[in-house]
C-alpha cells in the first residue's frame, strides 16, 4: 500500500461490518464476508483498513506462494524449503480481484512461450497464490463470472488451490480472508454461491444526522493531512493489532461446550437452512468471537453474534426473497434452544418424540410464501381510475426464449455466443490471448511444413508467432430482457393481468438464473413510462411490477417507441449486449403515434422501428374470450417476431403438449 490508510479504528458506525471483519482475521476458517450494500458506504475503506492490522508475516526468501519457514507447505511448487533458510518479514497483503479477471489470473497459468519453445511446463502463479495469508478482496463479487466465483470460494473452503489445466498439475496453499462486496441494486449473487460466504453484512448510509456529520468530518479531516490523521488514531491502530494477534494466539484452546453446540444445531434447524455449512460456520464464528473477547468457553452470547451475521443470506430460498435476519425470531430460536433437555438415551429426541427444533411457527421466521403474495395493494372500484395490479398467479418454470444468431455478450445462460469458456468449434488465425485459448493441433498442423527450413534437427518444436492458431469457443450469453406491459384498461380485467403478473415473474426468475439484464417498460391511459431502467436485480423488478398500474386506454405504438428509445440508449452503453424484447398485449390499441393516425397500424409501423434496428422481438398475446382480433399476431409480423399465447411460455405445459402429440 502507498501512503497512509484510512485508519480501520476510525471508521465511523457499521459496527456489524467491523465486527465481521475481525472474526475472519481472528479466525480465517469462518468463511469470508460478503458486505452489501449501497455504493458510498465505505465498504471498500473498512476492508483495506483491517489489512493494515493483520500481523507481519515471517516467509521463506523467494518463495512466490509465501510459505511460512516453521512450516512450509511440503507440496509448495517452489519446493521443498530446507528448515534451516533465514527468514524474511513482510506485511500481510491484500490483493484484490478485479471484475474482469480471467481464470488464468486467478488460479495461475502456464507459461505459454516457454512450453512450446522449450517443452518445459513453467508455472505462473496466480493472484490466489498471492494472497496466501493475507486477504482477497472482491469489489462488486456479484459481477463477478460465476466459475470464478467457484473456484475461489473452493479455495477459501478449502485452503488450497489445484490446478489442472494445460499440462500442469500443481497444488499449493491458499489460506486467505475472503471479502467480497457487492451493490445490490446492480444484481444479486446466487443462492448457491451465497450460501459459500461465512458471514454476510447489509451496510447502509447513517439516517442520523450527527453520524453523518462526523462521517464527513473525519474524511475531510484525513483527505487534508493523511499522515497527521493516521497518527492521530495510530494508539487505536495498534491495540486492535495486538488484540488479533492475541485472539490468533488462544483461539484454537477456545473450549466449545455441547450445550452450545446443540444450540447451535438447534437453531439450524429452526431457521430451516440448508445443509450443514450454517453449522460449521456458526460454530468457528462463535470460537472466534469467544477469542476475539478474551474468554475461554464459548457462550449464548457468542452464538448468537455468530448466527446473527451467518444466517440472514441463508435464509434466502429464492431471488424474490428478502435477505435479512428477523432479531426476534433468532431470538425466540435461541431460547426455544435454551429450554430443550438433551436426550437421556439413544432412544430419546429421535423422530415423533416432540424433541429437536422448534416449531417454524414459533421460532422461525416465517416462509416467504409464493410469488402469488408479492405486495400488491387490493383496487378500488370504480371506472377509468388507475389501479393496481392484482397479486399475480402462481409462477412456472419459462421456457427458453433467446436471440437468433451468434452474439459476444458477456457469459450467461440464454443465446448462444462466442465466449471464452464452452466448446472449441473451430480454430483461427487470431493470436491467442492465454494458454486456454491456444488450439494446440491447428497450431501443430500450421508449423510442422516448416521444420526443416527452420533448421530443427531435435526435440521441440519450432514456433513462429504467424504458427499460433487461436480457439474459437461458443458459449451462452446473457442478453438484456425488456419487457413491454400493457397495462390498459382492455388488459385490467383481473384474471388476465393476474395470469400477465404471473408470466412475467416466471420469466423474471428465468432471466435472474440465466445472467440476464431486465428492464421494464409500461404503458397505459395517455403514455408509456420506462417503470424499470435495465437493471441485474431481479428482486427490484418484481417489486416495480408489484406496484404497476392499470387501467384507461391503450397506447401500443407509444408504448413499443419508449422501448426502442430505452434499447437504443443501453446500445450505446453496452454494445455487446444484445436485447430481447417481450411485449405483452391484446393488441387493441386505442391511441395514435400521430393525430389522426390509425392506432393498430402506427403500432405495426412501430414494431417495424423496432425490426429495422435488429431487435428480437417476442409478442405474447393475451387476448382472450369468445371473440379474438388477432391484433397482436400483426404487431408480432411487423417486428418479424414469433407470437406466443400466455400458456406457450411455461416449459412444463409445452413438454406436455409436445409429448401428447407424439403419443397421438
């Protein structure tokens, strides 16, 4: 680090956030932490502060993984390390993952050149090698591609990192504080890899103005003379230091008692989480907090600090859920915990017996319930006035709806792409950017005619930099979903914008798993309004929907410009991402683009708009009853786009169709 550091002891408030902190550095086994929250909350400021306090570190001179000289790793590439080498002290790093890192970069890759020239498989290490004792930090995790968010949270489970890949096989210590931070509002994690974080920690700005007032007074303070702030704290600085080098020292004589472990147990399973990892990860939170206070024994006290910051991401059984932790119910659980017996024999607490969790009606907080519940406010009689969606129908599983072509988007699960992971499909002429991306037998194949004029007369092969042949891969991408709702008085009836509610949940949680950007475009009475800008957070989304108005006359043609408008801008944003808009409508439009226009053929003038500017488009027709217009099936011909019924977009009801048919 260059020059002095925003004091860890000065930090104002997010006193949840510190504490989480000093558990994994008293205690590296806890986990992690993932800090959510809003962007400016000093997120970032509390991670690199706590670096500052971690110990010096006593390595082996040279060793590129930072083994320690007591006791290095015996299975350290840059072994073995004779026990009697001097050694050398250095601070504990932080090293930091940036978003757009490769897998190359963060497990280690092999040196390209040298292989092929030399036949030698040479190692470079990568950034989970760096942070060997030390901390990793990720800034805004959740943009993170998911294989990488894999493959470092095996590593931090773990404390090792393998490597297979391109003739290497290398194994090497990786024991590290993992840090994750992530915006909400810029996308969530998912459940799997939540569930992989130790501890998790929601962050928001103060509301209280006398926090807020020192929050800027202490920047200010430190932005004007950094060296004469830092001094100011150094005292608080270095007790917290000596504090975790001493709660490192007694942590691993910290007794855990069977009454607390059961409690332990016992609160699992009032919170109905999944698997055993909760467990693990409350019972090493509350040894550390136990060290972090100086006591011997862990206590109620100290389980209950360590399930507080371990349970809340835990809870989350779907996109739609709200995180947090209900404090009564953790309570209530703690105490229902407290009341139970232990069992006399082998016989007692088994199944019927009454024993073992609370109640979920009495201890645990209550189920999330199905999207059907998601906030909708009842509507008030009466026509002509605006009026809130109804509580949607009962969700299904979407079937798939891509773009045609081959896209270059970032990774995801939707349209086929060229990616940097998936299948090799052919070779090219283009240089290979990393060792994964090189195809070895088109290489092999463009350099062998040349190997006697290049004088080879041994082993090795002869490279020219024109010989290297780079794979093309093809992936899947994630795309940008913008749905266009009608919201008109001629879709409000409450059955079908019910069952509108229920498709676009469905496909909400179909775009959330498939790495997908949404947006959400309404229109109704005199306009259209973008009710969602594009967006990763799928959670937001079905809250805007929640909250959607109804009624009045249908504006189709304005409604389908105001998307053009919106994809036009995130276009420009985001070149590579390619959209995929879905309109739903009966296609009774009411109201003209231009005075005196005709509404159905301006819409279809429209959706031509939209064709011409290479858009996908997706109508699903919600007309419905004894007497149909079709209206929606020529909007869908303008925008040279298939036209789907509400009932075509579950997987389940199509695979059933499809199934008959060939019963039949």
């Amino acid at each position: 680090m260059t020059g002095p550091q925003f004091p860890f002891s000065a930090v104002v408030g997010h006193d949840d956030l510190r504490l989480a902190l000093l558990l994994n550095a008293v205690h590296p086994g806890v986990g992690g932490v993932l800090v959510r929250g809003e962007k400016g909350t000093a997120k970032s400021t509390a991670v690199r502060a706590l670096a500052a306090l971690l110990p010096a570190l006593d390595v082996v001179p040279g060793c590129r993984f930072g083994c320690a000289p007591g006791a290095p790793d015996p299975a350290c590439p840059d072994g073995p390390h004779p026990g009697t080498v001097a050694a050398e002290t250095r601070p504990a790093r932080l090293v930091e993952l940036p978003v757009g890192a490769t897998e190359d970069r963060l497990v280690g890759s092999l040196d390209l050149e040298r292989a092929l020239s030399e036949g030698v498989r040479a190692y470079q290490p990568g950034l989970l090698a760096d942070a060997h004792r030390g901390v990793l930090y990720v800034d805004e995790v959740n943009l993170l591609h998911d294989h990488l968010v894999d493959l470092l949270l095996d590593a931090a489970a773990m404390g090792r990192a393998h490597v297979e890949r391109d003739g290497v096989s290398v194994s090497h210590a990786a024991r590290f504080l993992l840090v994750g931070t992530m915006n909400p509002e810029e996308g969530e994690l998912r459940p799997q890899l939540l569930d992989r974080f130790g501890l998790t920690v929601d962050v928001r700005a103060a509301r209280d103005v006398e926090t807020r007032v020192e929050v800027v007074r202490r920047r200010l303070a430190f932005e004007a003379d950094p060296d004469g702030f830092a001094a100011a704290w150094a005292d608080q600085e270095q007790a917290t230091a000596r504090r975790i080098a001493q709660a490192r020292e007694r942590v691993d004589a910290v007794v855990l008692p069977d009454t607390e472990l059961r409690r332990i147990a016992a609160v699992c399973a009032a919170f109905d989480v999944d698997g055993m990892r909760a467990d693990l990860v409350i019972a090493r939170g509350a040894v550390a907090h136990a060290a972090w206070r100086g006591a011997e024994t862990v206590a109620e006290e100290d389980v209950r600090v360590a399930a507080r910051l371990a349970l809340p991401h835990r809870r989350r059984r779907d996109p739609f859920d709200e995180p947090g932790m209900d404090e009564q119910a953790l309570d209530d659980a703690l105490r229902e915990a407290a009341e139970e017996e232990p069992p006399d024999g082998p016989d007692d607490g088994g199944p019927g017996d009454g024993g073992g969790a609370p109640d979920p009606g009495e201890g645990a907080p209550p189920s999330s319930g199905s999207d059907s519940d998601a906030g909708a406010a009842p509507r008030p009689a009466g026509d002509g006035t605006p009026r809130s969606t109804p509580p949607a129908s009962a969700p299904f599983r979407a079937r798939l709806l891509q773009v045609p072509g081959i896209g270059e988007g970032a990774p995801g699960r939707r349209s086929r792409a060229r990616t940097d992971t998936g299948r090799v499909v052919r070779a090219s002429g283009a240089v290979p950017r990393r060792a994964a991306d090189l195809h070895l037998p088109a290489t092999i194949a463009a350099a062998a005619p040349h190997q006697h004029r290049r004088g080879r007369t041994g082993a090795g092969l002869r490279l020219h930099a024109g010989d290297l042949r780079s794979a093309e891969r093809e992936g899947r991408e994630g795309n940008l979903v913008l749905f266009a709702v009608d919201a008109s008085g001629s879709m409000a009836a409450r059955q079908r914008m019910a069952a509108v509610s229920g498709a676009v949940l469905s496909l909400l949680r179909d775009a959330y798993q498939r790495r997908d950007k949404v947006g959400l475009v309404s229109f109704r009475a005199g306009g259209a309004e973008l009710v969602l800008p594009p967006t990763s957070s799928v959670p937001t989304a079905q809250t805007r929907l929640a909250q959607l108005r109804t009624g009045g006359r249908t504006p189709l043609a304005e409604g389908l410009l105001r998307a053009r408008a919106v994809l036009r801008v995130e276009r420009l944003r985001d070149p590579r991402r390619r959209a995929l808009l879905v309109l739903l409508t009966d296609g009774r439009a009411t109201v003209a683009a231009r005075p005196g226009g005709d509404p159905v053929a301006d819409a279809c003038g429209a959706a031509g708009l939209l064709a011409a500017d290479g858009v996908a488009t997706i109508v699903v027709d919600c007309e419905s009853g004894p007497v149909r217009l079709g209206l929606a099936t020529r909007v869908a011909a303008a925008a040279q786009g298939p036209v789907l019924g509400l009932a075509e977009l579950s997987a389940d009801q199509v695979a059933g169709v499809v199934r008959a048919a060939r019963a039949a």
